[in-house]
C-alpha cells in the first residue's frame, strides 16, 4: 500500500510541493517522500491509539476529508511538524503544504478505495497496512460493519454486517459489486 500511497503523494505534490516556492527545489522529493511517511505512520498511528472510528468515519464516508476532520488535522499537525523539523520550513510554509497535500491525498486513496472498478486500492488491504494486521484491523472492520448496518447495508436484519448478507446479496439485483458498493457509498 506504501508505494500507492506515494504515488498519490506524487500526483497531488506539483502544486504544494514542486510549484512552491517555498520547497527549495532541492527538496522536493525529499518533500514528498516525508509527506508519504508521514501519512502511513499517522494512520498506523490512529489505527494502534485506537481510533477505529475516527478510521472508519474516513473510509466509509461519515466524515468529511476536509480540515474539520479529526483523521486530517493530526496528520497535517505531524506532517507540519516534520518539515519544518527536517527541511527548514517556516511554519507557516509547512502548515501550508500539509494542509494542501492531505485532504487530497486522502480524498483520493478513500474515493479508489470506495470504486469497484479501481482496484488500486483495496479496502481491507490499507486497514490491515495500517494496522499491522493485528487486532486493531477487526475493531476498524467492525466499526464499518456497526455503521454500515445504520445505513441499511444488514440485508438479512440480524444486526450485523458478515457473510450471511453477502449471500443475500449475491442472490439479489446488483450481486456482490452492488452491495460493495453501498457500503462504501458508490452509486
């Protein structure tokens, strides 16, 4: 997942990073390498300290990507933070690339995420990234799954998100495409 999320970074990083003069030229990939550190150490972060909700939020869509959101705000406090540090950014220089690279890139990675037809980027392969693959990645997963059935994604109406709806779905208009979908808010 690190090398896609970089490649994000990359996308999103001519206007923050290269076309600002601000970043010495010099540092520029150095610049958007931090950045991608800084985004995957912050998540993995969030997800070890327990922030299965603030995660699940993000990537089901319950919470804007934008500076009001929790996920958004410590990421661009510590990817702020780590340019000054590193490359001499002014603070005001340094909030200002953070606070343009991070919405965008997390924008992008939940909105890949959430398309059934990108396969880029998967779900359940950035929780388990930034989890670890330890216990964590079943507390994101079921916090996705309580909110998923609040939005109507419980097709059998047993209180839970799990196999059993999937065979439903399977058997309904939509198939399995469909009901990713829903839970990810792809129309």
């Amino acid at each position: 997942m690190f090398e896609q999320l970089t490649q994000l970074v990359q996308q999103y990083g001519g206007d923050a990073v290269v076309n600002n003069t601000a970043v010495p030229n010099e540092h520029n990939e150095a610049v958007i390498g931090e950045t991608s550190n800084s985004i995957f150490a912050g998540l993995q972060k969030i997800a070890s300290e327990g922030g299965a909700e603030q995660l699940a939020g993000l990537f089901n869509g319950t919470s804007p990507i934008d500076s009001s959101n929790p996920v958004v705000q410590q990421l661009t406090q510590q990817l702020s933070g780590s340019l000054g540090e590193k490359f001499g950014l002014s603070s005001a220089d340094s909030s200002g690339v953070a606070s343009s690279m991070i919405p965008q890139v997390l924008n992008s990675l939940v909105n890949k995420a959430k398309d059934p037809n990108d396969s880029s980027f998967n779900i359940s392969d950035i929780i388990s990234s930034i989890s670890g693959n330890s216990g964590q990645t079943s507390n994101i997963m079921d916090t996705i799954s309580k909110y998923g059935t609040q939005f109507g994604l419980d097709q059998n109406a047993d209180g839970k998100l799990d196999v059993a709806d999937v065979l439903v779905v399977t058997k309904s208009k939509g198939g399995i495409a469909g009901f990713i979908g829903k839970i990810f808010g792809s129309k």
